[in-house]
C-alpha cells in the first residue's frame, strides 16, 4: 500500500510538472529576448507601468515592468488579466517609484533590481523591476524565472517561480518521507 502510494504521489508530481510546462510551450515559437543591467542614461520617455502579482502581502511572483510607449513592441504579460495591472503615460520617474513601491510589499525584500529588456537588435523596449530577498528566507534573493517572447509586435512576458522554490512551496519537495 505504501509503495502503491508513493507511485500516485510520483505521477501526480510528473503531472504538475508537465501541466505547468504547458503554458509556456504556447510561447516557444517565439522568439526568446534577453535583458542586461540598466544606467541611468537608458531611461526616457513616457512608460505604461504594469504591476504583476501582489495578490496578497506573501505573494513571491510579484514584479513590475516600464513599457516604453511610442515604440514598436508592447510588452503583454502571459497571464490571467486579474494576475496584473496596468497604468498607462506615467513619466519615467513616477513610474519607477510606483514600482518600487509595488514590489516592496513582502517582508523578507533586501533589495531590488533594475534590468532593462530589449530587441532582437539590441534596443530597449522596456525595464524590469524584481524585488530581491533575504537569502536565508529563501535560499536565493532572486525568486523569479522571468522570461520574455517576441510574437510580431507583442512581448510577451512570463513569470514563475524557480522550479526550487515552487516544489518547497507546493510541498512536492516532500514525496520521500
């Protein structure tokens, strides 16, 4: 019975995992961008302000991104529409602040970081803003897996957890025991 057991919890852990790998699939023909450290001298222009997450105060997959508007791209959080909120024609410093505001909310952050996302060609669409905790609370101070797809003119961006944290924090860290 033990055996038969740990058999149901081995499969439904591999259907959790395919299950969860789904939705990014949907993003895989894509084009993958990257994002590098941002300075000072990137920053201009007016910014639509999305707020991801902050569902509650120990929400882990809370972020912010500054999308550049005039440009070509607009970044499209891959994501249930009540997951995010959008605030759009915000000055580069206000928006920056309500970011910052935004991701503070836990209670564990030490820190934040400030990456710029850009092009194919190398431009910069946008910025991300990701909150940084308290290593010993998590293991890491960086949480988040986020990543970003080009499709035509839209970028779309995901945000999960890192496979460590989410496994600690559904409990399938524990099917041994």
């Amino acid at each position: 019975m033990k055996n038969r057991l740990k058999g149901l919890r081995l499969s439904l852990v591999i259907w959790f995992i395919v299950l969860s790998l789904l939705p990014l699939q949907a993003c895989a023909p894509g084009k993958a961008l990257r994002t590098d450290v941002a300075t000072s001298s990137d920053v201009q222009g007016t910014y639509t302000l999305i707020l991801y997450g902050g569902n509650y105060s120990d929400d882990l997959e809370t972020a912010a991104f500054l999308d550049r508007e005039g440009d070509r791209y607009t970044l499209e959080p891959y994501a249930p529409d009540f997951v995010f909120r959008t605030r759009k024609g915000l000055p580069f410093d206000r928006a920056l602040k309500e970011a910052s505001e935004f991701i503070r909310s836990h209670p564990d952050i030490r820190g934040e970081q400030f990456r710029s996302i850009k092009d194919l060609k190398g431009e910069i669409v946008g910025f991300e803003l990701r909150p940084l905790y308290l290593p010993l609370t998590f293991g890491t101070d960086d949480v988040l897996d986020i990543n970003y797809w080009l499709k035509e003119d839209r970028i779309l961006v995901s945000v999960t957890l890192k496979p460590s944290l989410e496994k600690r924090r559904t409990g399938f860290d524990r099917i041994d025991r």
